[in-house]
C-alpha cells in the first residue's frame, strides 16, 4: 500500500518550511532512515530522513515550495504500483485547501496570504545578459540550486539566472559557483542596473527628481518567526529597560594575558565570551532574572543557559551555550566560536538553539554604545550589549581615560522588577570590573 510522505515538525516553532533540495527521484528505492531532501525551516535547512521505505513512486512537492506542517511531499510504495486515484485524491485536497483560503475573509494573518503573491527568485529575476548560460527552471519558476550554492551566489553578488548548473537536473551546486566567481561573471547589478525615471516632481530648479522603483524582498522562514515571535513579545511582556555603564580595563588587561596564555592552543577568548560568562555567574545569583513567565506562575530555571544572538543575512539565530555559569572562559570561547561558525553556515542541530535561559546580543562590534532588544518568548531577560570605547571619567575629583561599555538589560515586568533589574547588573558590574571573580 503506498504511503504519503508528509512535512515532518523539524524544529520545536516550525510551522511551515520549503523544500530546499530533494536527494532522491521517481524510481529510487528508498531506506528508512535515509535522507531524503534538505527542508529549510525557521532556524536553519536540515536534513530528512525517511521514516518510511519503498520506491519513490511521485514527488509531490517540488523544489522551492513552501509548505505546512503535514502536506504531502512524496508517495512511497511498491515499484510499478499504480498511484493515480491518490494523487486525484491529494491535487483534489490541495485544490480545494486553496479555494477555501481564498474565500476566507483577512485576518491578523492576513500578510500569509499576501506573500503568496510575492513573485519567487527566478520569476523577480531580469532576464540573463546574452553571454550568462540560460539557467534551467522547476515548474513553478524557481531555479534549482543547493542551498550553500544560493548562499554563495548572494555573497557574490550573483544571480542563479548568470550560473549554469553541473547538477542533477540543471541544478546549481557549489562548484558552478565557484566557476562563475572565477571566470569573472559580474553581478547582476553592474549587467542589469535598475533605471531611474523622472518624477513630475521638480526641485526649486526646475529639474524633476529621480524616482527608483520599490523592491519587494520574499520572506524566509526564518524571517517569518522573527516576526511572529518578537511580535508576541512585544504585545504580551511589558518590557523595561535598565542601563548600566561598566568600566573594562580590567576586563581588557585579562583577556590580554589570557589569550597570550592560550596562544599556542589555538583558542582566542572575546570580550563577548567575558560577559555571557558574566551573566551566567548573576544568574545563578539572582536566580528571579533566570526566570520565566507562565499563568500558572514565574518559573526559575535551574541551570543558566545563555543564548547568543548571531546575526545572518536574512534574520538571526539565537545557539545555547549551556551550563556557562560551570564552564572556563576557555571552553566558552572554544563553543562559541564553532557555534557561530555554524550557524552562518546554517548547520546548528535543533538543540542548540533551543533551550536558552537568558540571552547575551552584542552590536558592540558596530560601533552601538546602547540600545534595547527583544525578550526572547520563554525567557525573561535579555542582555544588550554596546560597544567598549575610551572615556573621559571622573574618579577621586581627577579626570581619568577609562575603557567603558554600556549594558541594557531588557526585562519582562510580569517577571520581576526593576530593582531585580538593578541587582542583577550591579553584580554583572562586579565581575567584569573585577574579573578575577570569573575564574572562581
């Protein structure tokens, strides 16, 4: 008897993902526990393995589609076996779903419906100058590629359209990426830039002003989460905001000695691993800010695992460093180097980015002295981190160059208050004043 295949819940917000690429065909034989397509959810693309075995009798989805939580993806069964009534049966049940999401009234989730509208990639896309290759389409006008190929073609400045895929199929793997980046392919914005039009608006000269046309960008999954999660949290957690400054000298001339001691091992610790292992060691003393709001009361977490915002091109993604508060600021700089690694490269399991008790984002590197961030759904604080600049400061009546960095940290008021708030950076203070108190 055949089987469907249906989208599986890959991560614990999915709600819907896209078939990023397909590792099987019609006609190959299927085992279970095989990996059978790569499925981009909201944090990152993953594998499927196959729950099921048999022949690959249809491919129900095709590359690039974008599904809910138990649509049909595939159909396994017997070789030769004939399916027909059942895909009757499924195009009949989708045709149906659509008409009936057509004739639904708008509702607070109404922009779902308008993104369908989006034209995908290839359907935005100008046509290809007359000397790039003429990429190969699917069905439903997206360009098969990997997803690392994609990645790499955006960093490039490149368009799929400019690649001619090796692959399967025509599709575009890394190495027709590689190829186009050396062969000198330009970006499609130096072959193809978008021309102005004169507005019949002119200044006090007379002239008319440029007027560029509007670009509309398609959600990803992991941009559609952000929007749903930090909306929720917006409109559900009254938030305040407590700002400290903290002087880092000390904190500087530690990291120091510290790196030159763990040279020759490869391991280079940042300011950044200094404060969540900072902020673990004050969640362990204020255990209320390692909390969580629920209706049925405020749970404590017991152990401190911090979260740390890492920023990618279409969004963020927030991996764990669990048990900071037990582990060497070595260990802490050893994880989070290869989980930020990883999650740029969007290879982060599920677990590692799941089961944080508070949260460290750091745009110090950009140049922000403070600003205020959104509590993460499931936690109840988080730290925003600005940059370490030199300043004028007064100590003893003497006018002194300090190294200071400014911290905010962004609470949920139906978990404790200000004064936790307050409490909670003056130890945060404590420590990275005096860092010592961080190899304890």
């Amino acid at each position: 008897m055949a089987i469907i295949v249906e989208l599986p819940r890959l991560t614990d917000t999915m709600e819907e993902g896209v078939i990023a690429q397909w590792h099987i065909a019609e006609g190959d034989k299927v085992k279970r526990g095989q990996v059978i397509a790569d499925i981009e959810t909201d944090k990152a693309t993953m594998e499927f393995e196959s729950f099921d075995a048999g022949y690959v009798l249809k491919l129900v989805a095709s590359e690039g589609d974008t599904l809910g939580l138990g649509a049909p993806i595939a159909v396994l069964g017997k070789k030769d076996e004939d399916v027909g009534d059942l895909l009757t049966a499924l195009a009949n049940r989708a045709a149906g779903g659509a008409e009936a999401e057509a004739q639904e009234p708008a509702k607070e989730d109404a922009a779902t419906s308008t993104e369908s509208a989006v034209p995908v990639e290839a359907e935005a896309t100008p046509a290809a100058p007359a000397e790039a290759p003429a990429a190969q389409t699917l069905d439903n006008g997206r360009i098969p590629a990997s997803p690392l190929a994609r990645r790499l073609a955006r960093e490039a400045g490149l368009e799929l359209s400019q690649i001619e895929g090796s692959g399967p199929h025509g599709r575009i793997i890394k190495a027709d990426v590689d190829r186009a980046v050396a062969e000198g392919v330009k970006p499609k914005s130096a072959d193809t830039p978008k021309v102005a039009t004169a507005s019949s608006e002119v200044d006090e000269h007379g002239r008319p002003y440029a007027t560029h046309e509007d670009t509309t960008v398609k959600l990803s999954q992991m941009r559609k989460t952000i929007v749903k999660r930090m909306g929720q949290s917006k409109r559900e957690a009254p938030h305040i905001y407590l700002t400290m400054p903290i002087r880092m000298d000390e904190a500087a001339a530690a990291r120091k000695q510290l790196n030159a001691a763990l040279a020759e091992q490869g391991v280079k610790v940042s300011f950044n691993d200094f404060i969540i292992k900072a902020a673990a060691k004050a969640l362990r003393v204020h255990p209320r800010v390692n909390a969580h709001y629920t209706p049925d009361g405020i749970i404590e977490y017991g152990n401190a695992h911090v979260g740390m915002a890492v920023a990618l091109d279409d969004g963020l993604v927030v991996p764990v460093v669990r048990y900071a508060d037990q582990k060497t600021l070595k260990a802490i700089a050893s994880e989070t180097r290869s989980l930020g690694t990883r999650a740029r490269d969007r290879k982060l399991a599920p677990a590692e980015m799941s089961g944080s008790t508070f949260t460290v984002t750091n745009l110090g590197m950009f140049g922000i002295e403070e600003f205020m961030a959104v509590v993460n759904p499931g936690e109840g604080g988080i730290l925003a981190v600005g940059a370490i600049k030199d300043e004028v400061v007064v100590e003893d009546g003497q006018m002194v160059i300090r190294k200071m960095m400014r911290v905010t940290l962004c609470s949920d008021h139906r978990v404790f208050d200000g004064a936790d708030n307050a409490k909670f950076l003056v130890t945060l203070k404590g420590l990275l004043e005096q860092p010592m108190g961080l190899f304890v």
